[in-house]
C-alpha cells in the first residue's frame, strides 16, 4: 500500500527523523492560511498517489498567501497519472545547500533490506544508478543483525559531508531502518533528504510503501494514525471489471480474472504463469489495442473460463480474440479450449467464422486441439511464441480495421480476416517464411 | 447435455448414489429420489480422471464429443 506524502511523513516524524515545518489543507482557503502561518512564502505540494507529481506541475512555490490561494485551487483539480489530488501540504521553504537521497528497500535477490544513499538527490534515482552508478552506495542488511552504527557510519562517510551533518546523517540512516523493518515497508526512500545551508539534515519528500502482504499486522497501528487501507488503482473498477472479479470468485480453482479494462478492440485470454503482462507488453509494442487484461492460470474450470471468455467476447468494442497460453500457466489446454468455445457458441458466435488467434500449450494439448479443431479454429502450439501470437492478433486486428475503412461491416470484416488470418500467406507475411514454416509444420 | 462430454450413468448399476457424487471431484453427479443422476450443466466440467468409471465399471461411461 502506497501512503501519501503526509503520511509517509507522519511515520518519519514518529522514528525523529526531521522534516520542515508543514500543515495539510484541503481547500485553498486552509492553504492561504497555513502560508501566512509560515511566514507568507511556502511550497504547495500536491497530496497524489503517484510519482511525477513535480514534472506534471503539483509542486508550486508561493510567495504569498493569496498566490498559495490560486496554486492550491488549480493543484486540486489536477490528475497525476489518472490519480487525483486529494489534499495539498503546505510546507516550509527551505535554505538548500545539497539535494541527497536515501532510501530502504528489499533486494529480492539477497533476500534481504538494502540501503541506497546518494548525493544526488531530486531526481529519479534509477536515471542516476544508470548514468552514473559510482554516485551511489548500496549497504546490505542481514535481518539477524539488522542495523549496526557502522554500517550507518559507512553510508554516511560515502556522501563526506561536514561533521555535524554526517553524524545528523547517520541518525536519519538509522531511524529509516527501523521504521521500514517496523512497518514492513517495501519502500522507505527520502529524495530529496536536504542539507541545509546551516548545516541540518532534513527530509524534504517522502514515500513509503507497505507490504500488502503484511497488512494484517500493520493495519491496525495505521488506521490509529489515521491512515486507512485504499485500492492502489486510481480509479472504481468498471462494470466490466467487477463481473470479471465475480467470476474470479465464483470457484476457488484457479484463475480466470484478474481482468482491467481497456478500450481498445483486441480481447485477450491470456495466462502464462507471469507471462500475461509480458505479452500484453508486447502487444502494445506491436502497436495494438487491447480490451482488456486478464489472467489464466492454476487450471480453472471450464465454467470460470467461459464466464470470462464471454464478458471478454461481449465487451463493446471487441473485434477479435488473442488466446494465449504456455505451460506454465498450469491450466489444461482443453478445458481452456472449452470455456472459449463454449462461450462463443452461447453468444450466437460461428468460431470458425470469428478471428482468433489461439495460442495454447500445456497439458491435454491434444485434447484442445482436437475441440479447436472441430470448430474450425487455427491453433498454433508452443512453436509459436507467445510474442509472434501477440504480433499475429494485432496483425489481425489491423486487416479487420482496414477492411471495416473500406467500407465493409465488421461482420464481413470479421468472417473475412478469420478465414485469411488460417492461410500459410497471412502467417509468412506477418513473422516470416522461416518462422511460418517451423510453426505451421504439421498443423 | 454438454458440449464436449457426455456423460451417462445407468442408476441401476450404480447402486451406491452418494459415493459416486463424493468421488466426482467437478460434481457431475448428484442424487435425485434415492437414485443417481448426472448434472448436465456440469458435463463439460469432466477432467476425464476415470474416479467413476473405477468405482462403477459397468455403470458410467463418458464419451468426447469432439
């Protein structure tokens, strides 16, 4: 779960790590105010669950209380990212002398917290790790001996900062630790932590996120600090997305779900045991327009598949359908099969007359295959990357789109491309004569 | 009447109507007056895992419609 500017700065203050002087608002009004509070010049900071917020113009300086009055009314109404801006903080202006960032994460591969200190600050540190990777010193930590003095010493040292400083520094160091092993954070990062021009040490932004594994045991403490759990989408799910969760819900066997709802007009049916997101990537890479996501995996049963293959098939907007699935979506290939064809002769749909590109392997393959088959369905089997599936539905789409500009009816269209899409020609024009010949070669 | 299984079950050679309903993991098989019948709407459902075939040989049979 993603905690909010203030939030992430409400916990920072409980472990003493020190911040400028702050007040949140919720109108612009309450903004006038608190800059007037502050000695009549602050920082508007847009409260957003998202990052970018200060390219996409949520952070404004106001040098007067009736100026903070105008930026928080226009802050307000912004989006970042689809998010909206629930509050605004207004905040001290500080004297910067140097922009630094530190952060505490989870390296997965060592299984253990790590610790990342820069000197610069500001600026997204993975731009930084990548154009100049010396800037940044990374500190492991073993959970059965956690935090030790010199290993915060060490970290410290790294940015050579004044006496003083480097000692403030050690002690914010220390305090991230604990708070992110407290809080079961996945990410406690401070960019910008500044150093003043008289020499303090102060976290100038904050975010942290908390394991949603490890709610459970966080939820309570939090909502005694008034932060609540939230939904990390920024927006109600669609009519589309809730039934999709119903069916999700409707058996506890498997996955058929997981759906998010787009616009476009190539429905998918995905499950690949992580492989959905890499093949949705690819087909926006390829320059198609997907429906919607979704997840398959874990052997559903055929009810579950056909509940989704039928919200998928009859969303508005569909015009083809991409079924991809490998091995390792743990699902057998026939039941998949039956679910979709199911679903497609429920609504009046000819599969044989429907463009479709089925992608399915794994086990009872044969089986799939033998009811894809019957109802005049191509098939491709695992010699077939699930990438050139992605690339050959977004072709297909493409051919139903041209012909529909041409002035056919989508139906024509789509009885059209669903014959062409099973030539030998429409497969070598599309990935090329090698590929089409190892993928097709026995089929 | 599924799509893609048919199953059938002669009640009279299955004799034990509730065991065949435990044994059936995708619940094609429920009881009706003391005697058992298959739910057709669950047809489809059949992994093919032969349970009620080894319980009761002469009895069940299911056949792919495809």
């Amino acid at each position: 779960m993603r905690l909010y500017e203030y939030e992430s700065k409400m916990l920072l203050e409980k472990y003493g790590i020190p911040l400028p002087k702050r007040i949140l608002v919720k109108t612009p009004e309450e903004a006038a105010k608190a800059v007037e509070e502050l000695g009549g010049k602050a920082v508007i900071k847009a409260q957003v669950l998202t990052g970018g917020r200060g390219k996409a113009g949520g952070i404004k300086i106001a040098n007067s209380p009736e100026e903070a009055k105008k930026l928080t009314e226009e802050i307000l109404k912004m989006k970042i990212n689809d998010f909206p801006v629930v509050a605004v903080l207004v905040e001290e202006l500080l004297n910067i002398d140097k922009e630094l960032f530190l952060a505490c994460t989870y390296d997965e591969v060592a299984k253990q917290r790590i610790m990342l200190i820069s000197d610069a600050g500001g600026v997204d540190i993975n731009e930084v790790v990548e154009k100049d990777p010396s800037r940044v010193y990374r500190e492991w930590f073993n959970p059965f001996y956690g935090m030790m003095a010199f290993k915060a010493k060490k970290m410290a040292d790294f940015l050579k900062l004044p006496k003083d400083a480097d000692r403030a520094l050690q002690s914010v160091i220390m305090r991230l630790y604990n708070l992110a092993v407290d809080y079961d954070t996945t990410l406690a990062e401070i960019n910008p932590l500044v150093l003043t021009k008289d020499g303090k040490i102060v976290a100038a932004d904050a975010h942290i996120e908390i394991e949603d594994d490890a709610m459970y045991r966080q939820q309570q403490r939090l909502e005694g600090m008034g932060i609540h759990d939230r939904p990390s989408t920024p927006r109600e799910p669609t009519e589309f997305e809730k039934l999709a969760e119903e069916n999700d819900m409707s058996d506890h066997r498997g996955v058929a779900g997981r759906a998010i709802d787009f616009g476009g007009s190539l429905g998918c049916i995905i499950g690949a045991g992580g492989g959905s997101l890499t093949t949705f990537d690819a087909i926006l890479r390829y320059g198609g327009n997907p429906a919607n996501y979704c997840e398959v995996g874990g052997n559903p049963p055929v009810k579950k598949v056909y509940g989704l293959a039928k919200l998928v098939l009859s969303k508005p907007g569909v015009k083809g359908l991409l079924v991809c699935h490998n091995v390792y979506s743990n699902s057998r290939v026939d039941l998949v099969a039956r679910g979709v064809i199911k679903a497609m002769l429920d609504l009046g749909i000819n599969p044989a007359e429907y463009p479709v590109v089925y992608r399915g392997a794994g086990a009872f393959e044969e089986d799939g295959y033998a009811i894809l088959r019957k109802y005049g369905v191509r098939y491709y089997d695992r010699r077939l990357g699930m990438d050139q599936a992605a690339k050959l539905a977004v072709e297909m789409l493409k051919l139903i789109e041209e012909k529909e500009k041409e002035g056919k009816s989508l139906e024509e269209a789509q009885k059209e491309v669903a014959q062409y899409i099973k030539t030998e020609e429409f497969v070598k024009k599309v990935l090329g004569e090698e590929v089409a010949k190892k993928v097709l070669e026995g089929l | 009447m599924g799509v893609f299984v048919k199953v059938e079950v002669n009640p009279e050679k299955c004799k034990e109507a509730e065991k065949l309903v435990e044994i059936c993991p995708v619940d094609i098989f429920a009881v009706k007056d003391g005697k058992v019948v298959v739910v057709e709407e669950n047809e489809d459902e059949c992994t093919f895992c032969n349970l009620c075939v080894q319980y009761c040989p002469e009895g069940v049979k299911y056949t792919k419609l495809y």
